[in-house]
C-alpha cells in the first residue's frame, strides 16, 4: 500500500458544521481552496494508494515524522508566490528541505497584476528561490498553473517548470464538456454571481445585476462572508472599494433578502451551481465549480493568477479592463464560446497525467482504476447546506459572537495593516 500525504486544508469526507469550519478556518479563508485539494485527493486514490491529508508546518521534527509514515507528499498550491504568503512558504521549504520522500507540487502561482510585471515580486524573490529549489531537489520539475508563473521561474533560472495548470477543473477527467442550455439569458434566468471585494469597479456591475434579474444570487466564497451569514452583526472586512455597494454586509439586498449562498464542502456547491443558466465573476473556482457542474462560466479576471488560469484553459473571460458599469451577463453569456475549452480538454488532462506519471504517480482515470468510489461516497454524505438560505437563528448569533468577533478583529487588523 503506497500512501500520499496531501496537504490540504480538509479532508474532502470530513463534514463540519459551518461555524466550526469558521471558527478553524478549514477552508483556508477561501472555499474554493477545497476544489483543488478534493479534485487532487481523487485523482490519487488510486487501488492500492491510500491518501492522507495534513499540513507542512515546518521544523525537522515534522519532516522526520513525515518521512516515516508517508512514501509521497503531494502539495497543491493556488497563488502561493505572493507576499502575503512569505511566511507560509518558508514553513514548508523548511519541511520539504528536511524530507527524504518525494515531493510533487500540483499548480503553484505567481500573483501579479494583469500586466504581468515581476518586478513587483522582487522582496520576495529569495523565499520563491528557496521554496522551488527545496521542492526540485525532491522532484524532477515543479507544476505550475499558467504562462506568468512559467515565465517567473524560469526568469529565476528554473529550468525544470512544467505548465500543468490547477486540478481542479480536472475533477471529472478527460470527458467534461459545457454546452449552453438556453438560447439567451433573460430576466428571468437563474444566473450566479460571484465577486472579490477588493476588486475595483465591481459596485454597479453589482448593482445593475441585482435590480436586473430577480432570480440572480450571489455565490460568496470568502471566510469574512461566512462569518458575516453567521453573526447578523458583523461588519465587513476594511478594503480599498467602496463596500456599501457590494454585499458584504447585511443591509445589502443580496444578503437581506437571502439571495446570497455560502457551502463549505465543494459536493453541495457544486450540485447548487448546476441549478443555474449561468455563472459569472471574479472568482476563478468559483466559476471552475459551476463549469464541474455543466454550468457556463464566465469568468472576470483582475490578476494574472485568474488570467493565466483562463488563458490556460479556455475559459471564457474579460478582463477588467474591458468591463465597465454597462457590463451585462446576457451579453457575457452571448459571447461565451465553449468551443476551444471542449476541444483541448482532453489534451490538458493528458499534460497533466503525463505530470503525474513523470512523477511515479498514478490517476483514477487509468485503465482498471474506479473513479466512481470517490463520486459515490461523495453521493452518499449528508452535507450541511445554504449558510445562506435562511436566517440565523437569534440564539446561534448570540452562541457564536464570543467566538467569531475576536477572529473577526484580528483579521481586520491584519487587513488595515497590509493596506
């Protein structure tokens, strides 16, 4: 029995009750961290392989116990050459320094803006170099997500780069395809909306939706956003953006009126975006889980994190750059053309398994391999739903202040410090 360590903020069949997976973070302040590390955790139960999640928190001693018990660490990443990230990236070069198994990073980025201008990551360009060349003495090339980030290592001097992009969208394998299921968007249509807060010119894009389609709701991801469906009266998070007009706080008529959606398991979001016409934003997973649900997507990318991503796969997209207040989703909807993502996918999946069989890991969409274990499983577990579907009960409010306010301080601070 070979058995991989993913790290992983939650094990994909563990069930938690909301407050719980905020009050530990269990999604890693964003829930669409979950997709990749669930898509990741499937494609590696292979027969004969068990998979264990944890976390690399750095220090030999954690690599000692690391190398006895596990024959291959696994390490999905989303935008982890970023600043805000420095400190976590030493821990784990730390770890993967002292390790003598194996090790296979799944799709790290680079966050830039859209121009794609490195220079801006120069003050962290020593914790990068460290971390990549930690990660290529354990490894024959690091997985990378998209273009930006390619061309980042390579202009460190890596050589050993592969463009594999995020796992995520290969949750079903080689076969998914999206097709629109209506002709055109109307009034009427159940459309997702998805959005970064701290993405500038969002508000009448935001605005304009929610007075245009009385059947749109807002697909919320963010940690901030769970606590303020939990406790009625949390304010929300300082950023830069005018947020009395996006709905990050309950005045909102997204949030008043319970037309704001939050899951903290990725099975239940992804069964709910399957419901809708169409999904559209700034949130790269988010717009991945309603594609894993057959949804068309469009995504609206403010990064080079999200736009190498699209890029990369086909993705319908605009940048920002190109949208203004006019900005409609049946216009969205009209241009997006499917035709390149269907027609590459395949060939995408084959990079990637490539990756992984260069690696001496194998994937559940081999020959004799059932990847259906993992979806039947997934079938069978009840999840909780909706945080926000439904009011909060008066008493739960009051119950989780003392443990949510605190938190909620502290991550304001942190936020005010940075800006």
């Amino acid at each position: 029995m070979s058995r991989i360590l993913l790290r992983a903020h939650k094990d994909p069949f563990e069930v938690a009750s909301p407050a719980r997976v905020f009050r530990r973070n269990m999604i890693g302040d964003n829930v669409g961290n979950l997709l990749f590390s669930s898509a990741s955790y499937k494609l590696l139960q292979t027969e004969g392989t068990e998979v264990a999640v944890g976390t690399l928190k750095g220090g030999k001693a954690e690599a000692d116990r690391i190398n006895g018990e596990v024959d291959h660490v696994v390490i999905p990443l989303a935008n982890a050459f970023r600043h805000s990230y420095v400190e976590t990236l030493d821990r784990m070069s730390e770890t993967i320094e002292n390790l003598t198994v194996p090790v296979t990073v799944l799709g790290v980025g680079a966050q830039l803006k859209l121009d794609g201008r490195v220079d801006r990551l120069d003050s962290v360009k020593d914790h990068v170099v460290r971390f990549v060349r930690a990660v290529l003495d354990k490894s024959p090339s690091i997985g990378v997500r998209g273009e930006f980030t390619h061309t980042y290592l390579q202009g460190l001097g890596f050589r050993e780069v592969d463009l594999i992009g995020c796992p995520s969208i290969f949750l079903h394998g080689p076969g998914l395809r999206i097709e629109k299921r209506v002709p055109a968007l109307t009034r009427s249509s159940r459309i997702s909306m998805n959005l970064s807060p701290y993405v500038p010119g969002l508000g009448p894009i935001v605005e304009r939706h929610t007075e245009r389609y009385p059947n749109l709701r807002y697909a919320a991801q963010h940690r901030d956003a769970l606590g303020m469906l939990l406790d009625k009266e949390h304010k929300a998070a300082t950023h830069r953006t005018d947020q009395s007009v996006l709905p990050t706080h309950h005045g909102h008529p997204l949030v008043r009126d319970h037309r704001t959606s939050f899951f903290v398991d990725p099975e239940p979001w992804m069964r709910y975006l399957g419901g809708f016409d169409y999904s559209f934003g700034t949130r790269i997973h988010g717009n991945i889980a309603a594609l894993l649900a057959g949804t068309p997507a469009t995504v609206l990318a403010h990064d080079s994190r999200t736009l190498e991503l699209v890029r990369y796969y086909d993705i319908p997209h605009r940048t920002m750059k190109q949208v203004g207040p006019t900005t409609d989703a049946a216009e969205l909807y009209a241009e997006a053309d499917f035709t390149a993502f269907n027609a590459r996918h395949a060939e995408r999946f084959d990079v990637f398994a490539s990756f992984l069989g260069e690696h001496g890991l194998r994937h559940v969409y081999q020959p004799g391999e059932a990847p259906e274990r993992f979806d039947e499983r997934m079938a069978a577990i009840e999840w909780p739903g909706d945080v926000g579907a439904r009011p909060v009960p008066p008493s739960l409010t009051s119950r989780l202040r003392g443990a949510i306010v605190p938190v909620l301080r502290r991550g304001r601070s942190r936020i005010a410090a940075a800006a």
